[in-house]
C-alpha cells in the first residue's frame, strides 16, 4: 500500500527492536520511516529489510559526505536497498552530486531513489560557518547550496521549515523540500530551537515532514499521528 501523506516518522533508536516495536504501532499507508546514523550504525541493512518487509518506505538519512567515487558508490547501495529516499551533503560539491545521479541513473533507472542533499545543518549558527571560513549569512549559503543541487539534478533538499518559503520561491514547485523541527502546537519543542507546526510546515511550501518525538515518545504514537494527519487536512 504506497503512503499518501507528508509525514516521516524519524526513528531515533539504538536498536531494531525499539525501531520495529514503532513502527508496529504506526501504519504504513500514513507515514514512511526515516533511519539515520545511530540505527544504521547498530542494526546495519537489516533494519532497512525488516521496515520494508512490514510494507514502510525508507528514507535512509546518512548524509554522505566524502569524494565523488566514494559518495556515488554509497548512494548506488542504499539504492540495491530498495531505499525510497537517499541523501548526501551538498557541501561535497557539484561533481560529488552529479556523480551521485549519475549512479543512480546508471544502476536503478526505473526504481531509483529519491535523491536529496542537505544544505547547512540547522545546528550551525552565523560564527560556526565564520570558523569554517564562510563569511556569509548562513541563509544566503543554504539558497546557494539548494540551487547547485537543483543543477546537479538532485530531487530536493533537506532544510529547516523557517527556510521553505523562500526556497519554494526560488526553486520551484518540483525541487522536494524535505523539512524537521516540526512541533504540533501542544508538544514540547525538546531540543530544537525554531519549531514550526505541520501545518505552517506545509503551508511554508514543504514537501514532505520529518517528525519524531512528538509522535514516537507519545503513549499513543498512532492517534499522535493521526491527530498530526487531521491538522493538516483542508
Ligand atoms: O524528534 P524530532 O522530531 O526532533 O526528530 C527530528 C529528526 O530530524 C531527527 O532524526 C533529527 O536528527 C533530524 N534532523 C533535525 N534537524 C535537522 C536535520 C535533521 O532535527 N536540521
């Protein structure tokens, strides 16, 4: 059954049987799965394998990183996988992204995944990409970031939903914007900083939702979800 919402369900678990005691409890017609570093690091591909076995979509969030060759191979992986979405960095450059879709477009033409690079993490502040040597505003490095992936054929980005407004604007209604740090207004914000709703997520021009605690550290994650899911009907 394909997945007709917005939602990601982010699985920020040390191990396979926390991740799948989740999901048991979530339907996959109403949500897809995010797996990052810490699950993949302990659990390894079979988490993938076992998600996609109770019928989740897969976002494989590992933010690749490294030089063309190395970073394509990662993403021709994570597509034998059957991954429905992959990213990468895109600080690593335009012929490490090209190489990327190039893999992809080479390996898996007819059931690649989605493609996506993140742009600045959201943890880094103004003085943080100064020490790096980026002398500018980190919003004017994440819109110059976001367009050279759109050029290196790259599906979307991921960024933060305070920023979709005027990436949508400047990258068009097809570039996937791939958006955390969303918080529905009774939930407790945790550890990010400048939440915004599902809601203002959407109407902000984003393309899909990454969401975890408000839904995994919930006693009741699907009605979490589902209530998540009506905010957003119009
Ligand atoms: O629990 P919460 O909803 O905060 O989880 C958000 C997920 O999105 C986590 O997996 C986190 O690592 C990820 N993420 C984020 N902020 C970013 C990039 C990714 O919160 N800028």
């Amino acid at each position: 059954m394909p997945c007709n919402t917005p939602i990601i369900v982010a699985l920020d678990y040390p191990d396979a049987q926390s991740a799948l005691q989740m999901v048991d409890k979530l339907d996959p017609g109403l949500c897809r799965v995010k797996v990052g570093k810490e699950l993949f690091t302990s659990t390894g591909p079979a988490i993938v394998e076992a998600l996609q076995h109770k019928g989740y979509e897969v976002f494989l969030d590992l933010k690749f990183h490294d030089i063309p060759n190395t970073t394509a191979s990662a993403v021709r992986s994570a597509a034998e996988l059957g991954v429905w979405m992959v990213n990468v960095h895109a600080s690593g450059g335009r012929r490490m992204m090209e190489a990327c879709r190039e893999i992809l477009e080479r390996s898996a033409p007819d059931v690649r995944p989605l493609l996506t690079a993140v742009t600045v993490l959201t943890s880094l502040e103004q003085d943080d990409l100064l020490e790096v040597g980026v002398d500018i505003e980190p919003m004017v490095q994440v819109q110059r970031l976001a367009r050279l992936a759109q050029e290196c054929g790259l599906d979307g980005v991921v960024c933060s939903a305070r920023e979709a407004r005027a990436l949508r604007g400047a990258l068009g209604e097809d570039f996937l914007l791939v958006t955390p740090g969303i918080r529905p207004i009774e939930s407790a914000a945790d550890d990010q900083k400048r939440i915004v709703t599902p809601q203002q997520a959407m109407e902000n021009g984003s393309s899909y939702l990454v969401i975890g605690r408000p839904i995994t550290c919930s006693d009741t994650p699907a009605k979490a979800l589902a209530a998540i899911l009506k905010t957003l009907q119009r």
